[in-house]
C-alpha cells in the first residue's frame, strides 16, 4: 500500500510493461522469480525463471556461436556493438525507467547508467580495429617474434543488483569485440532491466545479421550462477558482487583452470586534509557518501578527517544531510532513494547498533522514512557517525548510506588509516597541498585500485580500468587494455630464414 508521495505499485507496473514494450519484450510470464520495486517495495510479475537445463541449452548455443564469430572479423563485430549503442541511446529513457523501478535510482543516476552503457559501446567500436599485439625483438637472426590476441569463448558474466545494466554493458560490449560469446546471468532482484538490454541486444544481432547466440540471458538466482561457475565451457567467469560472492566463485573457477575476473566489495575513504577546499569537498563527499542511497561499490564509506577541521566538516556535513531530499526516485528533487529491500535496512539498522556499541556517536539520520506509505518498501535517512578508532563494523562494508568519520594527525596516519581495510577499491584525498597528493598516488599511498584527487570515491568514468586490490578481487573492467582480459595471448616464432638458431644459443645436433 503506497500513500500520496510515493506512486503506486500498479502504476509502477504499468511503466515498466511500457518500457519493456518499447524495448520490444514481453515479459516472460511464470514461475520461480518475482521482479519487485523497491519503490514500493512490492511485487510486479512473476517471471519463469530459467532451469537448470536451460542454462545448460544456453551454454551449448553460446560455445556454438563461439565458433563462428571467433573468426568474424574484429570491426564487424563492432558493427553489433554500434548498433546496440544507437539502440540504447533511442531507448534511453524507458530503460532509465526500469533500472529506477528496480533498482530505485534516481532519474539522473538512471540516466546516467545508460549514458554509460552508449559510452562503452563507443568505446568498444573504436577497439575493435584496436586489438593490438606487439612485435618484439627477437634474438636470432632471420626470425620474428610477435603476440596475437585471439578470442577466449564464452564468457559468464554475473551482475549485481546495483548497476543491474552497465557492468553487463562494460563486459558484454568487450566480450563482443573481442569475439567472445556472452551468457549472462543478471541479478535475481533486476530482471526486467535485463530482459530489456538482452532483448535490444537481440535485436541489434537480427539488425545486423549475427546469430542471437552470441548473447544468452539467464533470468535466475544463485543456483543457476554456480551452474556457470562450475561449467568448463565457460572460458571466463566476470563476476562483479559481494566478497562473500567471490571469495565462493574465485576457487571454484580456479579448481577447473578457468580464467576469473572478479569485482567485489569496497570501503572507500576520502582524506580530508587541512588545505582542503571545503567548498568543493563537500558536495563531493555527499554525493559520495549518500547518493544512489550508499548502494555502490565505490560509495564513500570512511571519512578521514585532520582532527584540526574535523569539527566543522563534521557540522557541514550534518547540515547537508539534514536537508536531503528522501523519497520517490522518479520525483524531481529526490536525491536519496530507497534501500533495495527491507533486509538492507536492517543490515544497515545493525551496523550503526554495532557501531554504537564499539564507542561510535551517530550524528545524523539513521532513522526510517516514508514507513506508512510504504511498509515494504526501505527507506533510510543516510547516516554519519563519528568514531573513536577504525573498529570492526567500519572495517565492513555495509551497502547502505553510512559515513564513519575518523581523524588523523599526520598524513602518513591518514593514509594508513586509508589502507588498514580488506577491501581496496575505490579512495580520494581532497587537499590543495602537492605534495600530499602525490604522495597519495604514489607506490607508498593508497593501496585502493582507484584513488583520486578532489573528487569523490564514485562515478568513475568508462575510459579508465574500473576495479580494485585486496578482498575486491583485483580484477579490472571498462577501458584501458581490461579488453586483455577477455582474449587469449598466443605468442609466436616465425624463421624466415633458412637456418635452424635455437635461443639461449643452444647447440643441439
Ligand atoms: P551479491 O554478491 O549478493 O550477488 C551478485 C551476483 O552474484 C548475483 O547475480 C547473485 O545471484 C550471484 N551469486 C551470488 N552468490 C553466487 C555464487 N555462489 N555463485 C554464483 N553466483 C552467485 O551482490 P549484490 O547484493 O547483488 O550487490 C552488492 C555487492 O556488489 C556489494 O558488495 C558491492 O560492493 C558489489 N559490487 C561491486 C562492484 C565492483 O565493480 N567492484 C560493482 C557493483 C557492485
């Protein structure tokens, strides 16, 4: 039951078959997932979920497909990927629309998860006439000693709840160029989202006359996730999730030999250092920290402030957070959305009791919104609680909106501070002090995958390798050389020359 400020889970229903339409896909009607809004936090459809012998028919017609388009050549595979990026930037907004009913994002959050999925499809179409391997000196005579880049086979993708749409895009546009074949099995809490991107995916391959093989979707839960996992067909797992996720599919892929490129949980920190500009720091810290309600993986989690401003950044900030606009992701204005279930509300319910009792003092929110219009649904004033010491519970990461404030006094601390984590995602300092911020970015500073200066810990941008060290799992996604990821290095001797020269000057007969 909903009241006025937030829509109604059947005009809800209604949006979503609406951009499923346009995006031309029915839903598939039936039994074993149900797609749900955390907008209201209710039911939408109940979906067929795929069987454990569908997954199995998927994985056969992705390995067949494999076969031809490993050898079609790299920019005509690009023609697939340009077409689904002209496909996604005409369907922009209705996909928008369902990654903020499923995933409760706020509209420009949305929008830009899409603008990042045309992004790397750009991308990718510029690097399939760019798969380059080297030619490299050899050391014998009338020889020639080069690298190939050949494709890999099918590649499992498995996505979180959170980017539901463009971390399949980041793998899947690479795969695709790379002239891998793609089976992916989304996450069971945004299936609509995932039927929409599989579909235009479909469409594009009818539009350019590839087999809709080269991309499978498995609409289902964990299960069918390890059915990918254990699968040796599957050349490469990409698994982007939670460390606990990982840390089950990491051996699993490794105890068959197969290749795994995992992204998983962060506890991103910004320094906050006495040069800083506050002025610049701030929206950047609040956006870090609250926006997409806390629920991404290179959301700010640990603020490490000298204890010389702590006190005035710690009242900015609560300021800020007090007038931050909770509620109806659709609505204009919202900035904070709701969590993704109830069980995330809890979660976060916990940390902050957990943190209370490890001597912690919450300064701001905290509390439940919207609870009578929606029961069901998870809405959660971002929280900041100031801490005595880097205790256990801030050492986790909770996905949901809570900052830890801590204070250092010199900035080797800070940056110990910043590494004294599992995790090693995502970190910033905001200082106008060269020196410490190059220090930061140096070999002896952060430890994190991403580290920034005056910039927050999120919204990276698609032409920079995305991941991180540690219990994130060190695998790299998006731009740079992470295509390399997706293919297979052969390297090869030719003699031209009519001599047999063994290497290492070898005499042998
Ligand atoms: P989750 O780990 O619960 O699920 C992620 C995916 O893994 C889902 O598709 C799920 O069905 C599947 N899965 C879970 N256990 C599995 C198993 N044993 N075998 C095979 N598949 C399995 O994560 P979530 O709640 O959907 O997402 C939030 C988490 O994801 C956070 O920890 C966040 O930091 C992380 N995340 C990381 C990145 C990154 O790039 N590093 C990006 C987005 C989210």
């Amino acid at each position: 039951m909903t009241g006025t400020t937030l829509p109604g889970t059947d005009a809800l229903r209604e949006r979503a078959l609406a951009a499923l339409g346009a995006a031309g896909v029915t839903p598939p009607y039936g039994e074993g997932l149900t797609a749900r809004t955390p907008i209201t936090g209710e039911a939408l459809f109940d979906l067929h979920a795929t069987t454990a012998s569908e997954a199995d028919e998927a994985i056969v017609a992705a390995a067949g497909a494999f076969r031809t388009w490993c050898t079609t050549p790299a920019p005509a595979r690009g023609g697939l990927v340009r077409r689904l990026g002209e496909l996604l930037r005409v369907h922009q907004s209705e996909l928008a629309d369902l990654v903020t009913i499923e995933a409760g994002k706020i509209r420009s959050e949305a929008l830009g998860e899409i603008q990042e999925m045309i992004d790397i499809c750009d991308f990718a179409v510029g690097l399939s006439r760019q798969l380059y391997g080297r030619t490299i000196a050899s050391e014998r005579p009338g020889h020639r000693l080069a690298e190939s880049w050949h494709p890999l086979g099918v590649a499992g993708v498995i996505s979180a709840f959170n980017f539901p749409a463009a971390v399949w895009s980041w793998n899947t546009a690479l795969a695709l160029v790379c002239g891998d074949t793609v089976v992916w099995k989304p996450s069971a809490a945004t299936p609509l989202i995932s039927l929409a991107c599989s579909g235009l995916l479909d469409r594009a391959a009818q539009d350019v006359g590839v087999p809709r093989e080269v991309h499978r979707l498995l609409l289902a839960g964990r299960e069918v996730g390890e059915q990918l996992v254990d699968d040796s067909r599957v050349a490469l797992i990409s698994a982007t999730g939670s460390t606990r996720m990982g840390r089950e599919v990491g051996p699993r892929v490794a105890a068959r030999f197969g290749r795994s490129l995992l992204e998983l949980g962060g506890n991103n920190a910004s320094i906050v250092t006495p040069s800083a500009d506050l002025e610049l720091a701030l929206p950047g810290i609040v956006f870090a920290a609250a926006g997409t309600a806390g629920q991404r993986c290179t959301t700010l989690r640990r603020l490490i402030v000298h204890r010389d401003i702590a006190d005035e950044v710690v009242e900015r900030l609560v300021a800020a957070y007090r007038k931050l606009p909770i509620g109806d992701p659709f609505a204009e204005g919202t900035l904070v959305g709701p969590l993704i279930t109830a069980e995330a509300a809890e979660r976060m319910r916990d940390a902050l009791n957990r943190a209370e009792a490890e001597g912690g003092k919450v300064l701001a929110g905290g509390g439940r919104r919207l609870a009578e219009d929606a029961p069901a649904a998870a809405y959660a004033e971002p929280a900041i609680v100031r801490m005595p010491e880097q205790t256990a519970v801030v050492r986790a990461e909770t996905f949901a909106p809570i900052l830890y404030v801590l204070t250092y006094r010199d900035f080797d601390e800070a940056i110990a501070l910043n590494n004294a984590v599992p995790q090693g995602l995502s970190s910033s300092v905001f200082t106008r002090d060269q020196q410490e911020a190059e220090r930061f970015l140096a070999a002896d500073g952060s430890d994190c995958g991403i580290s920034n200066v005056n910039i927050g810990t999120s919204g990276a941008e698609i032409g920079g390798a995305f991941g991180g060290e540690k219990e994130t799992g060190g695998g790299r996604e998006s731009g740079s050389d992470a295509w390399r990821s997706y293919m297979r290095r052969a390297t090869s001797t030719v003699n031209y020359s009519s001599q047999l020269t063994l290497a290492q000057n070898v005499s042998f007969l």
